[in-house]
C-alpha cells in the first residue's frame, strides 16, 4: 500500500511536493483551492507548471484531489444545487490542469428530502459534471458517517448513486474508515474487516475501490459522528488498521491519512504507526 498524507497548498502548488516529501508520501490529496469558500482565482499556471514538473520528476502517485466543503450534490434547492454542479465541474477541470487523476466528493446532505430523491438528485449532478469536464479524470465518492441529514453511509446508499451514472468508467469509491466505523461497519477486526468487505463487493464492487481515506475513530462504533483520530489511538485501533492494510483485497490500493495535526510532527507519527503494522511477505 501506497501511503500518504492531505497536503496544505498554502503559499502555492510549488511547495505541496516538498512538505509531501517532508512526511514519507508516497501518494498525496490536496485542495485546488480554498475548501471553505465558493470563489476562487483561475490557477496561476507557472505555479501549476512546477507543481506538475515536480510531480513528473517524483514518485509521487496517484494524485487525489479533494472537493471544497460547500458544495452538497444531494441538495434539494435548485439554486444550490446548479451551484454545486458548476464547482463540481470546475474540479474536474482543475484536476486536469494539475496532472491529479481522481476528485473526491462528499456525497452531501439531503436536508428534508427523502433518500431516493436525494439518490436521484446526486446522481444527476455528477452526470451533468462529468458531460461538462469531458476529460478522463474519475470521481470517488467518499462515504459518510450518516451525521445528521448525510447520504452515502450505506453501501446500499452508494451502490444506487453508482448505478445511475452514465459514463461508468469516471465512477469509483474512496471509502474512510472512521466514517465507516461511525457509519457501524465494525472494522476493529478481522472478522468484522471481512463482513464489511463482503458487503462492500456484493453491493458496490471491490473493483470499484480506488483509495481508502486511512483514519481512526474518536467516536464508538454506530455513533454516526465524524470525528477522525489519530492512527491505532482510536475505537478502530491498532489491529483494526494492521489488518485492513495487509488484506488481499486492500494492499494494493492508495492510502491518504487525513489525521489531526498542528504540524508535522503529527503527520510524522501516523506514518511512522502505519508502515510498522505493514506484513513483509
């Protein structure tokens, strides 16, 4: 498995390589912008071109890029949801540009529409996004922990959004282990690990499986809160993620940690956690 951190683009794309170099990535996940925020500037491109010659000179891959927080694909209000499409677009569009081959979504909210409208409503978004950023960039969508009014927390959930996109080669999953913790997809185990990923293949496809957002849990198992924790200092625990990381199915995927941190001495100890429970065959 590929290890790898969210990297901050604070100060430009040109110094996302070396703070990823800095903690041991292999692999990294960035913002293309301000995540809390609708406007943004057209990306510099001298900023981009080194940005891309680093990455082209490293060994650095895949390279994920994240969605900002605001939009919501499951919104329900016509206005925010077109808003949401067209930031959605611009993603794909901005991910092409950085040389990143997947977008990672947050499925959104429904707010008081019922779960198959709000079904419905998601999987119209992504298809009008992906015929307006005609490219070869795939979009993950990341499962939730089912806080309040979330869509995506169930495979099943998922597996209907999935079914309904168009253009089935621009579709994949980023599935969180926090949030599938919190979801009550007991990964803690190995027996746990291996129900969940029967459920997973049987529902959505393990060949649909692009990355795994490696998180521990602050929340117990079925509490439906997304709080992200620190590597085996969680509910998820140490075995959990020994077990997760060396699964047959698993360890030939990417895995992105979006654990706290002040600085990087946080970051350093995750993948110093992480690579020690990795099985030498």
């Amino acid at each position: 498995m590929r290890f790898g951190f969210h990297i901050s683009i604070a100060g430009g794309f040109s110094k996302v390589i070396d703070r990823a170099k800095k903690r041991g990535c292999e692999t990294l996940q960035l913002f293309s912008r301000n995540p809390r925020g609708w406007s943004y500037n057209p990306l510099n491109e001298k900023d981009v071109e080194t940005f891309r010659s680093s990455i082209t000179s490293s060994d650095l891959h895949p390279i994920f890029l994240h969605m900002p927080y605001l939009p919501n694909m499951a919104s329900p209000e016509p206005g925010y949801h077109a808003r949401s499409i067209d930031s959605m677009a611009t993603e794909l569009e901005r991910a092409e540009q950085l040389k990143a081959q997947y977008v990672i979504i947050h499925i959104g909210h429904r707010m008081e529409s019922p779960e198959d409208k709000a079904i419905d409503t998601v999987s119209q978004g992504i298809n009008e996004a992906l015929a307006r950023a005609t490219n070869s960039v795939v979009v993950l969508l990341e499962n939730t922990a089912g806080q309040g009014s979330e869509i995506g927390s169930t495979f099943e959930q998922i597996a209907a959004i999935m079914e309904r996109i168009k253009d089935q080669r621009r579709i994949g999953v980023c599935l969180d282990t926090a949030h599938s913790f919190e979801a009550g997809y007991d990964l803690s185990n190995q027996d746990g690990i291996e129900r969940t990923l029967e459920s997973f293949d049987r529902l959505v496809g393990l060949k649909r499986l692009y990355l795994l957002h490696l998180n521990d849990s602050k929340t117990v198992l079925g509490s439906r809160r997304d709080r992200h924790w620190h590597i085996g200092r969680g509910r998820i625990g140490l075995e959990g993620f020994r077990h997760l990381i060396n699964h047959a199915s698993l360890k030939h995927l990417p895995g992105i940690m979006e654990t706290p941190r002040k600085d990087t001495v946080e970051d350093l100890r995750n993948m110093r956690v992480i690579r020690n429970l990795v099985q030498q065959v």
